[in-house]
C-alpha cells in the first residue's frame, strides 16, 4: 500500500509540473520560444515516466511488486519541483556538463589528426628507408659481380695487364730510340781524349729534326750501312772543299784553326791529300784520334750523307766519374 501511495504521489507531482509547464506556455498568445535541447529531454522524460505509471495503474499487484523490487525512484521534493526557479537552476547546471563535453571531443578530434598525420610521417619515413635499403643492396650485388668477375678472371686480368703494359713499354722504347734519343756506345780509341773506349752515351735526334749538323758535333752513323755504328766529329760541311796538307786540315785552302780537339799532326791524309768537294747533303768527319781512326779520309768510310747520320753524342752517362755533356 505504501507503495501504491508513492505511486500515486509521483504521479500528482507529474501532473503538477504539467501544468506548471502549461501555464509557461499558454498566456501569451505569441510563438512559443524554441526549447534548448536539454528542455526537450527533460520533457521527453516526464512523458515517458507518466506512461510508465499509469501503465503500472492497471497491471496487476505482482506486478507493481517487481516494479517495487526495482531500485525506487528518486522524486525531488514538491517544494522544489513546484518551484520554477528551482527548475530553470536544475536546467542551467546541466548545460555547463554538456558544454564540457563538447568542448572534451575537440582535442579528441585533433589527437586524431596527429594521429593520423604521424602515421603518414611513419609511412613516408619506411618508404625512403625501403628504398635506401633497396639501393644498398642494388650496389652491394654490383660489387660482389665485380669481385667474382676479378677472383674468376684474376690470372687472365694479370696477363692481360702484363702483355698490354710490355705492349705499350715496346712501343714507347721504339718511337724513343727513333725520333728522340737511344744508347750507344763507344768501341775503340778513336776518339780519344775526348771519349774513351767504353764510354756509355745517350744519343738524341730532336736536335736535328729543326737544324743540320754543325762543325765540330760528335755525331752517330752506321758504318757501310752495316748493324756497327761509328762515333766521329764532324769537319767539313756540305758546300765546302776539304783537304788535308803538311798534317793539317784546310777548309775551302785555310788552315782550320779552330780544330782545338787535335794537336798532334795528321800523318795519313788518305783520299783527302787531294781537295774534296762535298755536295749539298755531305760531310766530312774525323776522330779525335786522327792518327788512330778510321774515318772520311779512308774509302771504306768516306763521306757521310745527311740521311745517314742518326743523331748528336749528347750525354756520357757512364762511367759515372766521367759523366758529363760532350762538346
């Protein structure tokens, strides 16, 4: 019976706040002012518990005493329900909570764009490692083809390089010896005292590829066109005529006082003892030994052409004590 009497006074302060509600509305005869959301629900619910308990009214009692066994409805006072201000406070202090709410999914929805954005970072940052891997691997496996290349082919790379490099050393030697200097040297007393028997000399060309033979150069050429080269001195240029007399040589019927290389008398004039005149591409040599060299004065040797001299004496290298520029 208590139960039912507390029924039936939740339903008298319903109807109570009802009215109160109605009499809110009813005087004036302009538009009602739009309810907030929170005014809504709360009507929703006063709705909604009404029906609850006039349904409660007609069911039967075992069913008002499960109603019962349910935890009990808390009903605000009468004084302050009927109280319109109490109402609106009620109404009030439950906006701040929404508000609180709404403005709590905010930073919701930022945290889920960093969140996002971080992800997209995190991609883009695999990416570029994925690629930088890839790139290391790419060369690690050129350089172990070039590795295994070099360790299967490593005798025939050796050969290689050691034919090619012999190659190039030959032709180097031979474009050298050729236009621009190769080794002789000295065999025989002829051209004491100015080169001894042994003397090692460096021979260049380059001299003569802008210029001719000069008076007193020491110059290289094949004897008889044979493998032996001759080293002589060179007395008498192309144009002139050359004659040796009384034990000295005349050049065009002068004495050659210059000759300073030999101070001893020439004994055996051979075919100079009569004039010789050289043609335009011939010379007359001599050893510095006069009395001890085969030279232009014996037939076997005679006058030397242009084409036939190899280069000037430039350099006596060994022996190192004698190691010196010739003149």
């Amino acid at each position: 019976m208590n139960q039912n009497a507390e029924i039936e006074e939740s339903l008298r302060i319903c109807r109570e706040l009802q009215k109160y509600m109605n009499k809110e509305e009813t005087p004036e005869p302009t538009p009602a002012p739009s309810l907030s959301e929170d005014e809504i629900a709360l009507r929703k619910a006063i709705e909604a518990s009404n029906k609850e308990i006039e349904l409660a009214k007609t069911q039967e009692v075992p069913l008002v005493e499960e109603e019962a066994a349910k935890e009990p409805v808390e009903v605000p006072p009468k004084e302050d329900i009927s109280d319109g201000d109490s109402l609106m406070n009620m109404l009030v202090e439950e906006e701040p909570v929404k508000s609180e709410g709404l403005s709590e999914e905010a930073p919701e929805g930022q945290d889920e764009e960093n969140k996002v954005e971080k992800v997209k970072s995190e991609v883009k940052s695999e990416k570029k490692l994925n690629k930088k891997k890839a790139k290391q691997k790419k060369q690690e496996k050129e350089l172990e083809l070039v590795e295994t290349y070099n360790e299967s082919h490593s005798f025939a790379r050796g050969l290689i390089s050691i034919i090619f490099c012999a190659l190039v050393a030959l032709g180097l030697s031979i474009l050298i010896t050729k236009f621009v200097a190769h080794h002789t040297s000295v065999e025989g007393r002829s051209m004491e005292s100015s080169l001894n028997n042994g003397d090692q000399l460096i021979v260049e060309n380059v001299s003569y590829w802008f210029a001719d033979p000069k008076r007193f150069d020491v110059v290289i050429f094949p004897y008889n066109h044979s493998q032996v080269n001759y080293v002589k001195r060179v007395i008498g240029l192309p144009g002139e005529t050359v004659q040796i007399d009384n034990g000295k040589v005349y050049i065009d019927s002068k004495v050659l006082e210059t000759d300073t290389y030999c101070k001893e008398e020439i004994e055996d004039a051979g075919i100079a003892e009569e004039p010789i005149h050289l043609g335009e591409d011939e010379y007359f040599v001599l050893g510095d030994n006069r009395n001890g060299s085969t030279d232009s004065r014996s037939e076997d040797v005679g006058l030397i052409t242009r084409d036939e001299i190899e280069g000037k004496a430039w350099l006596r290298f060994y022996p190192f004590s004698d190691f010196s520029i010739i003149k």
